[in-house]
C-alpha cells in the first residue's frame, strides 16, 4: 500500500511530462505576440487622441453614409461565399462518401488541390519573374541568361 503511494507521489513530480507541452507553449506565444499583439495595439490607439481617451474616431465612421456601404457589401459577400461553400461542400461530401461513383479516387484527391495549388502558384511566378528568360531578370535589369 505505501509503495503504491510513493509511485502516484512521483508520479505527481516528474517534470518531464510538461517538457512535451513546451511546443505547443511556443506555438500559443508566437500567435499571441504576433497576432494579438499588434491587433490589440491597433485597437487600444483607435480610442486614443493627442489629449487622451477618445471617442471622435467611431463618431465619424459611424456617421458617415459611405461606411454603412461598406460594411452591406462585405457583409453581404461574406454571407453568400459562405452559403455557395456550405452548399458545394455538402454536395461534394455527399457524392463522395455516400455515393459509389466510378471517379472517386480522383475527387478526393481534388480535394487536396486548394491545399497545394497555392504554393505551386508562387512557385511559378518566381520562375516567371527571376528565371533565366524572367521579366525581372532579362527585361527590367537587363540581365543575359547566359550560363557559359
């Protein structure tokens, strides 16, 4: 019986069980110092004026017309992209994984596309732009691709 108690007693003080939470520690400072950080001194100066605490910078954006504008398109944008893409994912999952279609294979290997068409993209402009033929290399500095 107390040897059971010495073992949950060590247990309860081996520091290396936290060691394996210290990447995941590192990951929430860097998106908090990061990310929030600046967010939050942006919205701490967006109440400040030469004399202190302020108002006047809401007064005018929610008095002006041409801000209320903005704020429909983005939300009426935000709210259909949403809608188009709850409803395609939907169907998608659907035929996918309830469905026997002969492509199946290939449509979830397009699923992966959005996930890798990015960085193949970016790949390509800078191909594009400083390769041996590129419009930043040949044509804008006058560079000659000659490799001899």
């Amino acid at each position: 019986m107390a040897l059971e108690g010495i073992r949950h007693f060590r247990r309860e003080l081996d520091l290396t069980r936290g060691v394996y939470h210290l990447p995941y520690l590192a990951g929430f400072l860097f998106i908090l110092i990061f990310s929030l950080y600046p967010i939050g001194a942006v919205l701490v100066q967006s109440f400040r004026d030469r004399r202190g605490f302020t108002l006047k910078y809401y007064q005018t954006f929610f008095q002006d017309p041409y801000y209320y504008t903005i704020i429909f398109n983005s939300l009426k944008v935000a709210f259909c992209t949403a809608a188009i893409a709850l409803t395609l994912g939907t169907l998608f999952a659907v035929l996918v994984y309830k469905t026997d279609l002969p492509v199946k294979k290939l449509l979830q290997a397009g699923v992966l596309l959005p996930m890798i068409t990015p960085g193949y993209i970016v790949a390509l402009v800078y191909v594009y732009l400083f390769g041996r033929n590129g419009l930043i290399t040949c044509r804008l500095l006058g560079l000659e691709p000659n490799i001899y």
